[in-house]
C-alpha cells in the first residue's frame, strides 16, 4: 500500500459488493446532471477528467464516452488491476497507482476533477486539497461527492452508524471556508433484490446497525442525499 493511502472499509475489502452499489446509486442520473450543470457549458466534453480515487473504475468509461482524456488515480494495487482491465482499449483513459496527498500529474495539466467517498471528507484532507490547486487548470473544476448527514434516510443511518464523524455543519464550514460551494443532491439507491440492498448495507455499516437499518426498511429502494462540493479553479 503507498504511504499517504487511507484504506476503505467497503471496496477494498468487498470489491464484488460495492459494484452492486456503484450500479444501484443515482438511478435517475440526478447526481450526473448535478455535476454537468456545476462544470457548465458542454461539462467535460473535449477537456482532461482527474478521477481521484477511482476504485475498480467504475466511472472511467462514463466520462469517457465525452472526454478527450481521462487519468483514473488510485492507491489500491487490486483495484488499480481492476480499473485498468475494465477500461481496456479506450484509449483515452489512463489508470495510474497513486494518493490524493501526491497526484501523480503535472502542475495544470486537468480541467475537472471527481472524487466521489474517496479521501475527501472535510478536516484532515487538507494535503489532497492543496494538491487540486496544484493539478488543475485555471478554468477548472473541482466535484466532490460526499454523504449529507442531515437528511435522508441514508443521512440518518451515517449518523447512527458513524456518530464519531464530523457533524454536517463543521463539514459545511470546512468546505465553505475554502471557497467550495454546496450543491444538495437527492439521488437515491435503487436495487433490483433485496440480496443485493442487504448485502450493501452490511458492508457500510457494523453487524449491528446494519441489521438494525435493514429490520426497520422495507422495499428495493433507499432515499438518500449527498453534498456535491464544486470549486472553481
């Protein structure tokens, strides 16, 4: 593991499950328009797209399918094999081994940036954020994605599940304060079995709350809202 790499609890332990997540999340593409509205214009078309922490790569392709150029970073050795075997000949996309605290890329050299549950959580990812002023351009943007704990159903599981974290108000001042605006994003879970919502939901929560959460939720379906954070370069 490369020094800096802070390990994930859900897709670097449970690869096979969080692929059921990536592709139960945003099943009305709300977050995705969210994103192309906060870049503007024709969003990442024609331009470079940093996905940082970029897992298994899932959203390589997806960016790829408008980019000119798209760079996948990643410290996970596993998922760093994964992402490059998914995105095999697009040409465009690259997959490189790396952490947010050192992004393996020229001064400049990106126009958007996606970090979605990677690194970014608010204080303490100071580094990371330092490094984004380094790597994009002016012009650029920067979209990170995060869980908002003061609404939702998901928001109250987080809070049940992880009352230690940072409450919603300090993670808004952190962001705030750093020139980074809140866009509010309702997006949603949506499984095609209940196998695939439990199995989900354990990996994101302890034994305990986990069967909590699935005793007290019926159905195939989770509300749940983010932060999109966006910052202009």
């Amino acid at each position: 593991m490369l020094p800096g790499a802070v390990p994930s609890p859900n897709i670097w332990r449970h690869t096979d499950t969080y692929e059921l997540e990536n592709r139960a999340v945003d099943p009305d593409g709300r977050l995705w328009s969210a994103m192309r509205d906060a870049v503007g214009g024709d969003a990442w078309a024609g331009r470079t797209v940093l996905d940082l922490g970029c897992g298994a790569g899932f959203h390589l392709p997806l960016f790829a399918e408008d980019a000119a150029s798209v760079v996948g970073v990643e410290p996970h050795p596993a998922l760093v094999s994964l992402a490059r075997r998914r995105v095999r000949g697009l040409s465009r996309v690259d997959v490189r081994e790396g952490v947010a605290q050192e992004v393996p890329l020229p001064d400049a050299s990106v126009d958007v940036v996606h970090a979605r549950w990677a690194y970014f959580f608010g204080p303490g990812c100071e580094p990371g954020l330092a490094e984004l002023d380094r790597v994009v351009r002016p012009g650029g943007t920067a979209l990170v994605v995060d869980n908002d704990g003061s609404r939702s159903t998901f928001g109250s599981w987080s809070r049940r599940g992880y009352p230690h974290l940072d409450p919603p108000e300090t993670i808004e001042r952190f962001f705030s304060g750093r020139g980074w605006t809140r866009v509010p994003v309702d997006m949603g879970w949506r499984f095609t079995s209940r196998a695939d919502l439990e199995s989900v939901v354990r990996i994101e929560f302890g034994p305990g709350p986990a069967a909590e959460f699935l005793a007290e939720h019926e159905g195939l379906e989770v509300d749940y809202a983010v932060n999109l954070w966006v910052k202009h370069f």
